[in-house]
C-alpha cells in the first residue's frame, strides 16, 4: 500500500490544528468535532500514518481544513506575510553597501558550498532522532560534545535497535560510508535556485519558481509545505494561494532552506537578498515561514563580503523580521541564552524547553532560534558552529547546512575549512536537478559568483 506523505487530509488536519494555535486562532470546536468523530492525531515522527481513515473521516478532515483557514487570526497585524507590510515594521530595514563585490567573493562562495554541504551531511543519520538519542549515539563513540562525523563502529548493538539512525542516510551519512555529498532536498533548493537566477535574473516572479519546479523538481523529491504547494500547483491553484490551500506546514523549515543563494547572489545587500528570499517563499510558506528565509538570507548577504563578524550578520538579519513576530523573539532568546551560558547543551535544554511541547521538529521557528545560538555560542568557528547546529536536534540536516553556509561563509575560503570536513565530500554533489548530477562545488561556487556578479 502506497501512503504518500505529507499530503493525507487526515494527517494534514492535526497539523493544522496546532499551527492554528501557534497563530492565535481559536480553533478548539473544530479540534473537539475531529476528535470526537474518532480523527486521529497528526503523526509524530512520520510523513503520514500508517492506514488510511474512513471516506467519512477523509471528507470530514477536507472540509475542516477549509473551516480553519477562515478562523480569523489575533496576530495578524504583527505577522503579516504582504512584503510592504512586512517592511513597514521594519524600521531599520538594511541598505545596501557601497562598493562592488571583491575579489575573494568567489573563495567565499565555494566555502559556503562546501559548508552548507558539510553540516547537512553531519545531520543526515540522526534526522528524526530525540535529543537524548543523538547524545547517547555520539557519546557512545566518544564523540561529545560532538566534534566529527557519527559512525557506527563502537555503538554497542541495544543502543542502535533502541535509536536506529535515519533510514535513509545511515548507508551514505555515517564516517564509514561516505563517499561523496548525497542527494538531499537542502541541497538541491540551493542547485534549483541558482537555476531560477540563470534562467530568470534577480527578477524572477514567484510564478516563475512554481513553473521551475514543475520543469525539473521532481515531486517526490518534495516534502512537507514543498510538497503541499506542488500539489496545489497541480491542482490549478495560483501563488500565494499554493502556500494557504490545506498547508499546516506553512511555518515549518522549506523556504529558509532555499535562502542561501538569495544571498549569496546579494553580496551587501541584504534587504534586496531577504525581497528575493520572500518571492521565493511565499510560492509555499506565510508569515514566519517566510520570515525564516528571509533572516536567513539577510544573514548570508551579509556574511558574504567579509567584512562583518556573525554577530553583526545576526543583527542584520533581524532587521528583515518583524521585531513582534515569534520568530524575532525566539532568536532573539536564543541570541541572548547562547551568550550566557558557557556549556552549549544548557542553551539547547533551554530551547528544547520552550517548544518540544509546542511545536513540530521541522517547525521554522525554534529550528532557526537553533541555528542563531549554534552561530553566536561559536562566534561563527565552523566546525563549531556546525556541530552545535547538529548537537540541537530537531531538523539536523537543515540546520547543519544553515550554520555550515554561513560559518563557511565567515572562513573566507575552501582551504580555510577544516579537511575532516570537506575531503570526504570528493567536490562531487549527487543531485536529481537538472543536469546538475556529479558537479563538484568549485564548479558551483563559480556559477554562483556569475550571477553575483551579473549587472
């Protein structure tokens, strides 16, 4: 039997039943309607449940996914998703800097890269994992706090039957087997927008994205909001309406993985990174999802002329979220925990304190507060930033690659990475994009710096 995930209106509707009440709708009779009519809740682990409900159940779970959508929400005002609203709460919304990219842009780049594939790749076996079990995996081997890739060699056999790595990453992710960056959907958004920006320029539409995707993204390469809005795309529907139509994972981590090259191609410019980052968002994310994004590639932009400290791209990259909006607080939290605590764990019990109960592991809010403490408590070091990322939990891959792009940003050059790190990469990426399968990232990185560099 073929359970398609992410897409199952009865999984959908306990998903969207608590991002309702992470958005202050008041959505309590339509929870007491599902759950009385026998609905279950959404899976927790999992893309989608097991066995399929009744045809009642299935319908009941549509229209009460139409019924949630039309719940009025109390915070509104201060998260929109409308870009001249966003910035009209952004009072110290950044300018661009003066002067034109330099010479060492294309060094920086390749580094990214190399980072942002280092990091997810380190994340790759222990996706979907509880904190306690990537702790007790990576201790077992003498790898905490961590510092290296995980392996299996010296996990005794009760620990890996009670917390048994990602399914599937373990033959491509573990320091025994890797050989290579495997596919994984945090690097092919990355290869996909840099195809966006060859074909369209910087000025490429939101409805240019979705017929990219629908030329050479392969559906079942999607997941989550990704997957949601290519099925609405399918359906007939037109963006923004793709990232509202039955989505609950319109918060959750898509857009702010496929931020990178937005500002990587906005070098010092952060405010025009974070406007491309929102037209590529709002295709399938609202409000903080999108706003993760386009923090993220505010904090890349910045971080790609050299010239400025993690610390200042952290800031600048607040400068693009609305200063009342749940993501600013929760990095500004973690911002703040991360530079008061001398043991990293501390801050990650804290994190996982604060949203385990609340909110879903790919959710972009507390996986972006992660990557801002990940940054600040290495002071953007790259292999600790890195491995702090991973060392939090929730999305690892995801937050893995975030912090690697950046910190390999703030290195200023492949050499500069650390050889553990880049030379079982092999400079080869696997892919399913285009005719991107087996390019290496020096390759990358010089494509890159074209449309950086383009007029």
């Amino acid at each position: 039997m073929l359970r398609l995930t992410w897409v199952q209106p009865e999984d959908l509707i306990g998903h969207e039943l608590r991002q309702a009440e992470l958005d202050g709708r008041e959505a309590s009779v339509i929870a007491e309607r599902w759950r009385s009519a026998g609905g279950p809740e959404a899976p927790v682990r999992a893309g989608a449940s097991e066995r399929p409900v009744s045809g009642y159940l299935r319908r009941l779970a549509n229209d009460l996914l139409d019924e949630l959508a039309d719940l009025p929400s109390r915070l509104a005002d201060s998260e929109p998703t409308d870009l001249a609203r966003i910035r009209a709460l952004c009072p110290d919304w950044p300018g661009r800097a003066a002067g034109r990219p330099d010479a060492g842009l294309r060094d920086r780049l390749e580094a990214a890269w190399l980072g942002r594939a280092a990091g997810c790749l380190l994340g790759k076996p222990v996706e979907k994992l509880p904190l306690d079990a990537i702790r007790a995996l990576a201790r077992a081997t003498g790898n905490w706090p961590l510092t290296t890739w995980f392996t299996a060699r010296g996990v005794p056999a009760e620990l890996l039957a009670a917390h048994p790595w990602n399914r599937r990453s373990a033959a491509t992710g573990l320091a025994e087997n890797i050989d290579g960056m495997p596919e994984d959907d945090d690097l092919n958004y990355p290869v996909l927008n840099l195809l966006l920006l060859r074909r369209h320029g910087r000025s490429f539409t939101t409805a240019d994205v979705a017929r990219l995707w629908l030329d050479e993204l392969p559906a079942g390469r999607t997941f989550t909001a990704e997957r949601v809005a290519y099925r609405n795309l399918l359906t007939g529907l037109e963006p923004p309406l793709t990232a509202r139509h039955r989505n609950p994972f319109r918060e959750w981590i898509g857009a702010l993985i496929r931020a990178d090259v937005h500002g990587w191609t906005n070098p010092g410019d952060p405010g025009a990174a974070a406007e491309q980052a929102h037209r590529d968002a709002t295709l399938t994310h609202t409000a903080n999802g999108v706003y993760a994004a386009m923090f993220t590639a505010a904090v890349v932009a910045t971080a790609a002329t050299g010239d400025h400290n993690v610390h200042a791209c952290l800031r600048t990259g607040l400068a693009v979220v609305p200063p009342g909006s749940r993501l600013a607080g929760a990095v500004r939290e973690a911002v703040r925990l991360a530079g008061s605590h001398e043991d990293f764990d501390e801050v990650v019990d804290r994190l996982h304190a604060t949203y385990d109960a609340t909110h879903h592991w790919v959710h972009a809010v507390p996986n972006t507060a992660l990557v801002a403490a990940a940054l600040t408590h290495a002071d953007g070091d790259f292999s600790g930033s890195v491995c702090r990322a991973v060392s939090g939990g929730w999305d690892t891959d995801s937050v893995g690659a975030t912090a690697g792009c950046v910190a390999g940003l703030l290195a200023g050059a492949p050499a500069a990475l650390p050889d553990r790190w880049t030379a079982p990469l092999k400079n080869r990426l696997a892919t399913s994009v285009g005719d991107f399968d087996g390019t290496g990232f020096d390759t990358l990185a010089h494509l890159t710096h074209q449309e950086a560099t383009r007029p």
